[in-house]
C-alpha cells in the first residue's frame, strides 16, 4: 500500500468517526436562487413584502423591486421629486389603502401604486433628519417608524412624521437608537415592540408610556437583556426575540412572561442576532452577525441546523447571512441574503444531495465519476463503481463508508485484469461486480476480490448474471446465454440462430432483466437491438423494437427495465424514452415534442407507482404514464452535459438514486404525488404602445383610440420545482382558447379594433391537480369621436331634428306654394269661368243685332219667311238661356243648335255660306262647352267673305276624339268687330276643361280648329 493510500484511509477513518457521532438526522433542504443575473437590482437583500394582491416587493442596497415570479421592475432614485428618497431599501410595509411604505437611510417613502409616484418625507415635524431601518402599519392603520435617529409615528393631519417621547414625566431614552429588525407590533394590538440600544422596549398605545428594565425590574423579559431580532411567533399573542447575552431565542406574551427559552450557544457559539422568522410549520429561521445561518426545529426537541454557503453547491444558500425572510403560500422560503436570495422548500423537497465529493477529498482531486451504483438489498447500504477504478462502499444512515481499490484484483482465468465495474449483482454475502473484462466476487468479511466463473467453461466471459432462486444463475457473455445449476454444476449453453444480425451487427449481451408474468429474461443485445430468453421456449431470440431503422439513428440503448406490469422502458441516447409493451406488442417513442425534457437519455427507473424516473446529465423527467404527462426539473449542479453518464436504481425504500458526475442525489417520489400547493396568478404590467401601466386590482382599463396594440407581463411566484406550473392566457374575440405562456410569460396584441375586451389569465399545476382563479380584467378601446355611440346617436338626433326642421319648412313652403297654386288656380278658375260666361254671353248682342236687321229686312220682303226667322230666332235664345246654368252640353244638342244657327245665318249669306256636318251620331253623347260650334261657325264667318261665286264653305266633322271645325280661307280686308280674344279664350277654357289641349292650324287655304271632346264635365282642380 503507497503512502497516498495510508493517508487516504486514515483520512476516510477521520471522517468515519465523525459521521459516527452524529446523532440528528440531516434536513434536506435544496436551494434555488435569484440574483442580479435574473432581473434583481442589487444582491445585498433588506426585506420582503407581499401586497394584498400577491406580488412581492423586494427591498435592496440599490433600489426596490416589484416582481411576479418572472418580471422585475425596478425603481430607483432620480432627479424627479416623485421617486425614492434614496436606494437603500431597508423595511417595507403596506397602508390599509395599500401603498407601500418603505425605510431608507435617508427618510421614509410612501409609494401609491394607483398613480404610481413615490411621496417623500426626509424630516419630521421638528425638523429633524429621518433614518428608518424598520417600519410597520398597524391594524389601525397607523403608520410607525424607528432608526438609528429614533421611533417615529406618522401624522396624517400634518403630513409629517413626530417623534414618539414617552408621556411620563422626566422620562428620556438614554440611547434613540433602534435595531433593525427590532420592531413589532404586539398581536394584542396594544402597543408596540422595540429592540435599541438600551434595551427592550414595548410602547403602550393608549397611556403613551415605554416599558423597559427600569420600570419592569422583576419582569423575566425585559430585566437584564440585550435583545435583538424580533419577530411574530406562530402561536397567538406571542412574539418571539434573541437575547444576545445568554445566547437564546426568547418566546414571550404581552406581559413579560416567557414560555420558550431555546439556547443556540453551543450550535452557533458567541453569535449575535440580527433576523428571526417563524414560518408556518414553526420552524425558526435565524440569522446572526457571526456571520452564520440556521433552521430550527423545536416542537419535538430542539434540532439547529446549520445551512452553510457552499462555493461548490448550488444547491447550498448562495450566503452566510440574511437581513429577511418570507414564506410563500406554497410553503417555499425565502431568504434575503447579501449574495442574493435563497429559496427553498422544506415540506417539499423531493430529494436530497449525497456529496461524496465533500465526503471523499481524495476522490474529488482524481475528478471521477461514478460508473454505476446499487443498493444492497440485505442492509440498504451503497455500492458505487467510479472511473478511478475505485468502488465505495457507503451507508447513507449512517455517513460511513469504505473504499476498494480494484486495482488490487487477481486476474481472471483469461489473464484479465478487472476493468470499470459498470453493474452490481447480490449474492449472499457476496457482491458481484461486473465489468467489461469479466465478473468477480468480493466479500465484505475478507476484503478480499475473486474472480467468478462457470466451472469449465473459462473462456466464459460474464458480461452479466441473474440469480433465480438459491441454485439458477444465468449468465450471458456478449454472444450467449448459459444457465448454470450451481449446486449441481450442470450448464447449458443457448446462442442465436445467426452470428451476425441483419444489420451487420454482433450480438453484446448485458443488463439482464426478468419477466415473471411472460417468463422471459430481456436483454440488451447491441446498441441498438434487444433480445430475450423464453424459458419456456428455450429460445434465445433477437428482438427489433421498432420497424424504424434504428442503425441509421445516432446514439443507442443506454439500459433496461420493466415495470410491475411487465412494460420494457429503454432510454435512447440521442432520440429520447422508449417503451415496450409485449401484451399490446406496441412500441412508443416519446421525445420533447411529447413533453421530455432532453432527448439525451442516459438512465431510466421505475418507482412504486410505476413512474417512469429518466435522467439526462442534470435534467430530470418524471413520467407519469396513467396520465401521460412529463414534470420536468433541472438538478442545481453538475450542468456540463458531456463527460459523465447518469445511473440510477430504485431503492428498498421506494426512493430512486441517481448519480451526477460525482455525487448522488436520493429522490422521493411519495412527495412528487403530493397535492401541489396552489398559486395565483399574478398580471402584473400593462404595456400600451412605448408607455408602462403597473397593474394593481384594476378590473377596467380604458384606452384611447390609437392605444390599440397592447402587450400584458404575468408570472406567478410558485416555485418552479415544488411547485411547478403552467400560465395559460386568452383575450376575448381573439383567442377562442386558452393559450400556453412561454417561458417569460408575455403577450402582444397589435391593431386591436375600437370595442371591449376581457383578458384571462388561469395557472394549472403542472399534475393537472389544481387550476387556479381566474384573474380577468376588461380592457375597452374608446373609438373616434365619429365611432362612438353617443357620437352616432347625436348625429342621427341632429339629422332627424335637421331632417324635421327641413321637412316642416319644406311642407310649409309647399303648403305656401299650394296655397298660391291653390289661389292662382282660383284666380284662374274664375278667370276661365268668366270668360266662359263672357263667350256663352258673346252672342246675345252681337248675334241678336244681325238677327233683328235680317228680320226687319224679311218682314218687309217676305213676312212669311220672316216668321219663320223669328221662330228660330226664338229657338236660339231659349237654347242660350236653357244652357247657361250648365258648364258643359251633350254634342247633339249643340249640334242642334249650330243648325239653327247657320239656317239663321243662311237668311242672310243664302248660297254664299255652305255648312257641311259628318258626325255620326254615336258621338252624340259626348260633352262640349255651350255654343263652342257656334262660336266657331261665326268666328268663320267674321273673318271670312261670303260669296256666292266663292262660297264660304264650313265643315265639322270627328277626327281622333277630337271635333274638328274646318273652313276654306276668304279672309276679310277688315273686321270691325273683331278683338282677336275670341279663340285665346276658347283655349284657357278647354284648357282647365280637358287634358287634351284645343288645337289651331292655319295653312294657305284653310283655318281648322280642333276641340276635345269631352267625356264628364269638369274643369281641372
């Protein structure tokens, strides 16, 4: 043995007697962290505050954080009045309106989340400088402070902080200064706690005096301390302090009494207190100026817990020290350290770290890796094979361990020197280790390494054994399977039809796996094929698991195993997880498209519930296969993705081991199927076009017309490992379903139409376990002034008024114009009337002048003739005076008349007036003006000469609904009486009688004159 190797184990016997003597079992306690690199102003963390609607705020050495689990926004001090006073956060509270109040070293801020400002108060009444290091609301909603400069009370009347004196007389504090972390509101109410300079103090609200040492001599809590580090005890009425002279944590009441007295002397010696938390498990959180950290269990005996920074474990807290903590809904905590902050999950955490690599100095020098791990099933203790050539021996109970160096092995039958164990195998007493050259036994009692074999059969190299039973072994080299009767020595030998596979391959047997329920022994057979043994069949058989070809594929089969159900899971280097299930004979490949994390699988176990554990380097796949859904998590160290490879085995426990590069992580799926603890998800930024809008409770938001492309920032604060889950996301008449967040959960809406919208956001677990509430909010983008409805309505109501107003004067004008139309139709009417009249009395004078000259003239000459003349004569006039009441005659009865009329005329013109008539007498019933034909005959007549020689020859006959008055033209030199009014008349007065218009036509030889016939009497409205 070289000298490294004595001082090795004496080393390894050192740490032996040390792990001996522990008598606590060790919490596991796994940290994640939040740093600069993550969004956070500063690392140095002051304090934590939850609002009432979920988002923390995070105060730090430069500047204070609002965050939502995923985005941080950062406030700062600038030149604007309305930001902090100064960066140096160091305690927050919320008001009963929920602003958010804060200390600094230079004042106390009150930020309005609403108008998102910050007001400022640097000075109390007096005038006198404020430094805050801690500052609380209490249930009355009054708002307190207390620093380095003294305790201060806010007054809202004045707008300013005073300084809090005590009521009683000759009363002063002999040092104004107060701890952080020293101020408290008693549960009761009644007063306020405070930790300075000279000593506890409880401020009594209502008689306005201090209670200390010098007024509560006798009192177990206040005589004689120097305490620090206060805080509110999960037990009601209680609060909880450090008393830096006895070193103990104080549990103490209202009245002084002390209930509690836990002594951390001996665990973290001569350390003063600066922070003191109690979560909801009542578990103390306590952090010291030595600087060191502790977690304490004290409700079944007292347990401290050291929790030390580790520059080498991630999973460690990432410093020494803390200034706060907070606890999350999910159970997490939340440590505020210079370095950052550290959180972790004590009720939640599934697994713990085994860091041989702090166990084993020697090892971690050589940078190993472990090869392959196993649980003795006889004693649960720990077998590990390294790539040093070195296996450890290890009780993970206990912390002890040995080392072996193989190395040190005989050689075998085919003169090999054992190689890197890569499996192990129990036997009794025995351990078998199986390598690349062959197998051989060691024997704890002896220490001692032996090569196994098959008696006879020495060129039998073992690749890998099962035992069956207290006599089968079956063993397999890389091209055959043997079966050896131990106890009898009888071996039988079974190989595969062909040597070579039809892929070119040659069979590599190893990793033998039974199937009770099938009775098959299953094995990996080359890189990318299996084989299995049918003991019923006796049949060693080559199996291709998927009709792919798999040779073209890169990577390989990394190991075997089978479920209670008898399914094979094989993780696939380079392609992902498969599965096997013989009963169906249905093979399944599941990549990260189906929810892996990293197609990269180096090693699969299945645990007691028959999930699938996958490991690829320091990623994790949980596959839950009744629900067929993935939880995923990345390991807090080892992130180098090559030069290792992940083994794993399930334990006797119902735990899976696995190896990372050189340590071991112990996972424990009972707590992976525990209830997810259920988390809210938080909306925390609205982004309107280039400006920011904070999101508080607002249910409704009202954007401007061209404020149409938004974008929403969300998270939740469930931790991503415990409590793992999904934000899903839709918008109202744009996302018809819910919609998976990324990874930086936001969303972008662009040109969004004037309208209404409700936005969604709902968080689910990623078990499918819980679904939270919705947290809605309705956004409506107003429309131009033109597309508003009240616009629209007003311009139909303006129209309508306009259109009224118009259509009023409208029907004004026109019953104006109607009125006049009305008149001038009357004035019309009455003027065609009179001139009707005046035509119907146009014959009485003119007519009875050359009647009564015609008849003085037959009186002489012939009496006879002259009394017939004045018959007729009489007949005219009777017609005349009969026809004048009446506005229109039937034709025949005009006709009539014109006989009479021209037979009188005749007396006079005798052969010099010729008078035709050609109407039928079917056109006797129709209408016409009285003594239209006889106007016309005589108008013929007047301008007319009437010769015998040239007779004056008159014509009246129907012509197309019309009575048509024509006479051959022998116009006279002179008319005397003539005033040219005559058929103008005539035409006003057919005009208001007929639509059909009377018709003149005047050519070189004859004068026609056409008149409608009419069929009613009436003269035109």
């Amino acid at each position: 043995m070289t000298l490294r190797h004595l001082l090795f184990f004496a080393q390894v016997l050192f740490i032996s007697a040390i792990m001996d003597a522990q008598s606590q079992p060790q919490a596991d306690l796994i940290f994640r962290h939040l740093s600069e690199s993550d969004g956070l102003s500063q690392n140095t963390i002051n304090c934590f505050l939850q609002d009432r609607n979920g988002m923390l705020w995070i105060g730090t050495y430069s500047g204070l954080n609002r965050y939502d689990g995923i985005h941080f926004k950062v406030f700062k001090q600038t030149k604007d009045t309305l930001s902090l006073p100064q960066n140096t956060v160091h305690d927050l509270c919320e008001d009963l309106l929920g602003n958010i109040w804060g200390g600094t070293e230079e004042g106390v801020f009150c930020y309005s989340p609403s108008l998102n400002h910050f007001k400022n108060y640097k000075k109390t009444v007096s005038g006198s400088k404020i430094k805050a290091g801690s500052i609380l609301c209490d249930r009355e909603g009054n708002i307190w402070a207390a620093g380095s400069l003294g305790f201060l009370k806010f007054d809202p009347v004045q707008d300013k902080f005073y300084s809090v004196q005590s009521k009683e007389p000759n009363y002063a504090f002999k040092n104004p200064s107060f701890f952080k972390n020293g101020m408290v509101d008693d549960p009761s109410g009644d007063g306020i706690w405070l930790c300075s300079r000279s000593g506890l103090l409880f401020y009594e609200k209502k008689t306005g005096r201090f209670i200390q040492a010098s007024n509560q001599v006798n009192s177990p809590v206040f005589s004689d301390h120097n305490m620090s580090a206060l805080t509110i005890a999960v037990e009601a009425g209680r609060i909880w302090g450090f008393d830096n002279k006895t070193q103990e944590i104080l549990q103490f009441d209202r009245h002084g009494q002390v209930y509690r007295r836990i002594s951390v002397a001996n665990a973290l010696p001569n350390a003063p207190g600066a922070t003191l938390f109690e979560d909801r498990e009542q578990r103390l959180w306590f952090s010291s100026w030595h600087p060191s950290i502790a977690m304490i269990q004290y409700r079944d005996g007292v347990n401290i817990q050291r929790l030390k920074h580790d520059p080498a474990n991630s999973a460690a807290p990432i410093g020494d020290f803390f200034w706060n903590v907070w606890q999350n809904t999910d159970g997490s905590i939340w440590l505020g350290t210079p370095e950052g902050i550290s959180i972790c999950n004590p009720n939640r955490s599934f697994y713990k770290i085994h860091r041989l690599s702090a166990l084993l100095p020697e090892l971690l020098q050589h940078d190993y890796a472990i090869n392959a791990i196993a649980e003795n099933p006889q004693d649960g203790s720990w077998w590990i094979a390294t790539d040093e050539f070195e296996i450890i021996h290890y009780w993970p109970k206990t912390g002890q361990f040995q080392i072996y160096d193989t190395q040190k092995a005989p050689f075998n039958a085919l003169k090999l020197q054992m190689g890197h164990v890569y499996n192990f195998r129990f036997l009794g007493e025995k351990v078998v280790l199986i390598t690349g050259n062959g197998a051989w036994t060691l024997l704890e009692k002896t220490k001692r390494f032996e090569p196994f074999e098959v008696p006879k059969k020495p060129d039998f190299k073992i690749r890998d054994v099962l035992f069956m039973g207290d006599s089968v072994r079956w063993c397999v080299d890389n091209t055959h399977i043997l079966r050896w009767e131990w106890k009898t020595g009888k071996t039988q030998l079974f190989g595969f039809e062909q040597d070579t596979f039809p892929d070119g391959q040659k069979p590599n047997l190893y990793n033998l796996r039974f199937d009770p329920t099938r009775q098959r022994i299953w094995m990996i057979a080359t890189d990318k094929m299996l084989a299995y043994f049918d003991l019923n069949g006796q049949k060693l058989t080559p199996f291709l698991l998927s009709k792919e070809d798999l040779t073209e594929r890169i990577g390989g089969f990394m190991g075997l195993t089978l479920d209670q159900s008898g399914k094979l899971w094989i993780p696939f280097k380079g392609q992902g997880l498969y599965s096997y299930n013989p009963l169906k004979q249905l093979a399944t490949l599941r990549r990260e498209a189906d929810g892996l994390a990293y197609e990269n699988m180096l090693s699969v176990s299945v645990d007691n519930k028959e999930r699938v554990w996958c490991g690829s380097y320091n990623k994790i796949s949980v596959f839950e296969p009744h629900e067929n859904w993935f939880y995923n998590f990345n390991m807090p160290a080892h992130y180098r993705s090559a030069g290792y490879v992940n083994r794993s085995t399930p334990l006797a426990n119902g735990h899976i081991l696995f190896s990372f590069d050189s340590d071991l992580v112990e996972f424990f799926p009972e707590k992976i199927g525990t209830q997810s603890a259920p988390t809210t998800p938080l909306l925390s930024l609205l982004q309107i076009g280039n400006t920011q809008q904070l999101l508080t409770n607002e249910n409704l938001v009202t954007l401007a017309p061209d404020e149409n492309t938004i974008g929403f920032q969300f998270g939740t604060l469930a931790d991503p490992v415990f409590s793992p889950s999904d934000l899903f996301y839709r918008l109202d008449g744009i996302n018809t379903q819910w919609v998976a967040a990324n990874s930086t959960p936001e969303v972008v809406y662009t040109n969004l139409t004037p309208g209404t919208y409700q936005f969604h956001l709902i968080a689910k677990s990623k078990d499918g376990q819980y679904s939270s509430p919705e947290r809605a909010i309705k956004l409506v983008i107003s429309r131009k002034i033109y597309q508003q409805w009240w616009f629209r309505i007003g311009v139909l109501l303006l129209t309508g008024l306009l259109g009224f107003l118009f259509y009023r004067r409208l029907k004004y004008e026109k019953m104006k114009l109607t009125k006049l139309e009305r008149r001038a139709e009357s004035l019309e009417k009455e003027k065609a009337l009179v001139l009707y009249e005046n035509l119907k009395q146009h014959l009485n004078p003119h007519f009875l002048f050359n009647s009564l000259t015609s008849l003085s003239s037959l009186i002489r000459i012939n009496p006879l003739m002259a009394s017939d003349f004045l018959d007729k004569m009489s007949r005219v006039y009777r017609y005349i005076l009969r026809s004048r009441e009446q506005e229109t005659v039937p034709l025949g009865q005009e006709l009539n008349f014109v006989k009479l009329y021209v037979a009188l005329q005749k007396t006079r013109f005798e052969e010099g007036l010729i008078v035709n008539i050609d109407i039928s007498e079917d056109y006797y019933d129709r209408k016409i003006a009285p003594v239209t034909l006889q106007n016309l005959v005589e108008n013929a007549i007047k301008h007319n000469s009437t010769d015998i020689d040239d007779p004056l020859v008159i014509e009246l006959s129907i012509e197309e609904e019309y009575l048509t008055v024509r006479n051959n033209l022998r116009k006279r030199a002179f008319v005397e009486t003539s005033n040219k009014q005559g058929l103008q008349n005539m035409t006003a007065l057919y005009s208001y009688l007929s639509e059909r218009p009377l018709v003149i036509i005047e050519d070189e030889d004859f004068f026609i004159v056409k008149v409608p016939l009419l069929t009613t009497l009436s003269i035109l409205p």
